[in-house]
C-alpha cells in the first residue's frame, strides 16, 4: 500500500478491520472522531497560506505545475493528543471557500454544500521520505513508522476548477492503530 489506492471493495479485503472503519469512513470524519470521543473535535489550525503546487497535486487540480494554491493545514484532536492531520488545497482562484473557516472543521462544508461532491477517496501508507509524512510528524513523537492516510477530490459539478484536494494522514495516537 505504498502507492494512492482507491477505496474500493478490494481495499476493504486487504485491510484489518480497525484500519478499513477509519480510512473507508466515507461520511464526515470529523463527525466519526466525535463520536469516538462523546466530545466537539477540537482542531487547531497549524498554517494558512499560498504554497506551489506540486506536479501530482496540479495534475488532481487541474492547474499548472508551481501555480498558486491555498493551502491550510490542522491538527484534529483526540483525548488529549492529535489524532489527525490534515491538508486542504484550493486553487487560488477558489481560497474563499476554505480562507474564512477559521477552527471549523472543513467537514460543515464538504457534508453540507450541495454543490460540492467527492470524486474519489484513496488511501495509501506513507513511508517517511514522503512529504505529507514530513508534514505530519512535526506534530507527532513517533515518527519511524509508515502512516495511514487518505485523500479525496472535491469538485463542484456545476464549475469543473472549483475543486478541493483533502489529505488526512492518521497519526500514531489515533485509534486506527490500536487493535
């Protein structure tokens, strides 16, 4: 599982159970982690700012390669540590829809804006040369394990540039690890 895989019925025989309930978790994940927790998700917005796409990341947009993206990046907490960290990109030309967000989740919009809709989910392990791993274990104390993460496209049907990139790598305290 080294390469993005989609999320599809072969993933789900390959994968333990505890794994496949968090990473094929097609609903809202924030709303999955409070219900873990019988608490609100307490998030913590890391960084907001404009960042160069890379070529895989302007492929998925659809934008050229080094164009101008928006970029926020959060810690999703658990009892007391972060469980996830996630990674939202837009295209510059579409920031407004995740620049005002502030500590909300991303999830009140994904799960409540119709126009928007969920291309595909994929999910993969991250080795540590990778650089959403390098993201994520800043925020972690273990950091020489492969972490599970997934990704998804959001795009609205209607205007085919408005489009979301959402990465959520599942650091080691989370309850995906735990058996």
């Amino acid at each position: 599982m080294n390469q993005w895989q989609n999320a599809n019925d072969d993933i789900v025989k390959e994968l333990p159970y505890h794994i496949a309930e968090w990473l094929l978790e097609f609903g809202s994940l924030t709303e999955k982690l409070e219900r873990n927790i019988n608490s609100k998700v307490h998030l913590e917005v890391l960084k907001e700012e404009y960042s160069l796409a890379n070529l895989e990341e302007s492929q998925l947009l659809g934008v050229a390669e080094a164009s101008k993206l928006w970029s926020r990046e959060v810690l999703l907490f658990g009892i007391n540590k972060p469980w996830i960290y996630a990674k939202t990109l837009v295209p510059s030309s579409n920031a407004s829809l995740i620049e005002s967000l502030g500590s909300k989740p991303l999830g009140g919009i994904l799960f409540s804006e119709k126009q928007l809709s969920r291309q595909f989910l994929k999910v993969r392990q991250l080795e540590e040369k990778h650089h959403l791993h390098q993201s994520a274990q800043l925020y972690t104390e273990t950091t020489k394990q492969k972490l599970w993460a997934r990704r998804s496209l959001w795009q609205n049907p209607n205007y085919k540039d408005m489009k979301l990139l959402v990465s959520e790598i599942f650091l080691p305290g989370s309850p995906l690890y735990k058996k």
